[in-house]
C-alpha cells in the first residue's frame, strides 16, 4: 500500500498521458517540401521570360505559338494548347525560347496532369490496317477468281494448239526470246542501286495509301503524328540519325519542332518544305501528294 506524506502525493507508475507521444513529431520538421510547394509551371515559364528580357510577344514569335496561348500557359490554363499532346509541345518550345530546360516541366505537367498516355507504336497500327482488307474478303471470293483464272487460261490454251502449225509454233517461241534477254533483265537490274536508301524504304509504298518519312539528319526533332479523326499515332523525340515511317487511308497531320534539320519523303518522293532549324510546323499530307516532282 503506497502511502502519502501530507501536502506531498505519490503516484504509482505513469499516469496514461505521460505514455502519450508528443503532439509534435521533430521528423516532421526535416520532411522535404512537397509538390504544392513548387512553383508552377506556368510560374516557372513566366519568371524565365522575365528574367531573360523578354515580351510575351518576343517568345510567341521566336515560337510561333499565338500570344493568347503563351498568356494562359502562364497562367497554367492549358485548355487554349488543343489537347495534353499540344500543350506538352507548347512548353517545350516556350521553355527552349527562355533558355531553360523543358524535361523537368513536361514531367511536372504530365504528373498534374494524370500522366503521358503511352503512344501507340507505328509499325502494328500499319500492319492492322494492312491485315483488316483481307480479313473482309470472303474466302469463296478467291476461290472464285482463281477458278475464272483458271477456266480462262485451259481455253485459251487449247485454242492456240488447235489453231497454230508447227512452223508457227517455232516463230511464236523464237520471237519473245531475244526481246526478254536484251529488254528487261538488262534495263531494270543496273536502275535498281541508284535510289538511295531512304526512298528504296519505301518504294513499295502502296499507291492507296499516304505514307510519309521522316528522318533527322542534323539534329534531334520533337514530332507528334495524328490520323485525321485525330487519333495519336506517334508523339516523342526523333533522334539525330533515326528515321521513322508513317503510313494512312487517307492523310497524317504532323507538328514537327526543330523542323528545318527533318527529311521529308512522301509517297516516295522527297519534298524540299523549306523549314528552317528551330522552327515548328504544322504540314499535312495526303495519299496524292506530293502534287509535282
């Protein structure tokens, strides 16, 4: 039995708030700052213009992104860029006129932004398109056509044996000899080195299609390619040296950064654009073009 001297309690053991933590956990001093504390990127953009001399006039027109666009975006209102794709596009570009590094600002706006969709690789989106006409057809439509082929060719067959004497069965095999070894064997083999390799790419290109090419020969482009109903079908960084083909029903709609170090091919043919290096443009392309040459 504990025992008190007047005046003096005693207590046993610790009474329940003392085994309490502290309210305050010292750790939560030290933690490093979160992400509201960062400056935004519209913030970010707007304090870099400011800070290298510049209008928002100057930037949009080093960029060629409208001045009302350039204004929201440094308000981060980013519904007047057309789209997360264009809006990745447009701070890139203001950021390089600013002379700052744009990677850690698209990165900031795709986790603001619920992430960069993963783009849809060319190359099966192609092949799909190339493989759905044939699923189409009926299998008894070949079928068909290759019994035509054949009812056609036994006729024809046994009319010219019927018809023909023997002397001039020798002229009729005579006569086709010499013109298919000194005609085309010897006309198309030595044509078939002289294209260069990206237009030999693609030279199969079929004539119901729009196909396009591009290749960075002197530096590094940022391009992003759509259908026309405006699905993505590439959007990222064509390095220096890399070549990429696309290929549409009907027409591709490109935005091409850095625009003037990028060969052209369409359909075939290389098409002199006259871009200049760090600029940005928007060209489109269809299955007939290019018009001339």
């Amino acid at each position: 039995m504990a025992t008190r001297s007047k005046g003096t309690p005693v207590s046993i053991g610790n009474s329940p708030e003392d085994d309490q933590p502290s309210a305050v956990d010292p750790a939560e001093d030290e933690r490093p700052a979160t992400e509201k504390d960062k400056p935004s990127v519209g913030h970010v953009l707007q304090e870099a213009r400011t800070a290298a001399g510049l209008t928002v006039e100057e930037v949009s027109a080093s960029t060629r992104v409208r001045v009302p666009i350039v204004q929201a975006i440094e308000q981060d209102d980013f519904s007047r860029s057309g789209g997360d794709v264009y809006a990745r596009g447009h701070i890139r570009m203001v950021a390089r006129s600013v002379g700052i590094d744009p990677e850690p600002l698209v990165r900031q706006y795709d986790s603001e932004h619920g992430g960069r969709p993963a783009p849809t690789p060319a190359a099966p989106l192609f092949e799909a398109e190339r493989i759905r006409p044939e699923r189409r057809r009926p299998n008894w439509t070949a079928a068909m056509v290759a019994a035509i082929v054949a009812v056609i060719g036994f006729v024809g067959f046994t009319m010219f044996n019927g018809t023909e004497d023997e002397g001039q069965g020798k002229q009729v095999a005579e006569g086709p000899a010499p013109e298919k070894t000194t005609s085309a064997p010897s006309t198309t083999k030595p044509a078939d080195p002289k294209p260069d390799p990206s237009d030999s790419a693609i030279a199969a290109a079929p004539a119901d299609k729009v196909t396009v090419k591009l290749s960075a020969v002197e530096d590094k482009s940022w391009i992003s390619a759509k259908s026309p109903n405006g699905e993505l079908i590439f959007d990222g960084l064509l390095l220096k040296g890399e070549s990429k083909t696309f290929q549409d029903d009907e027409q591709i709609d490109f935005i091409l950064g850095n625009a003037g170090v990028i060969d052209i091919f369409v359909n075939g043919k290389q098409v002199d654009e006259d871009f200049k290096p760090g600029q940005v443009e928007r060209p489109s392309y269809t299955k007939g073009d290019p018009e001339a040459g």
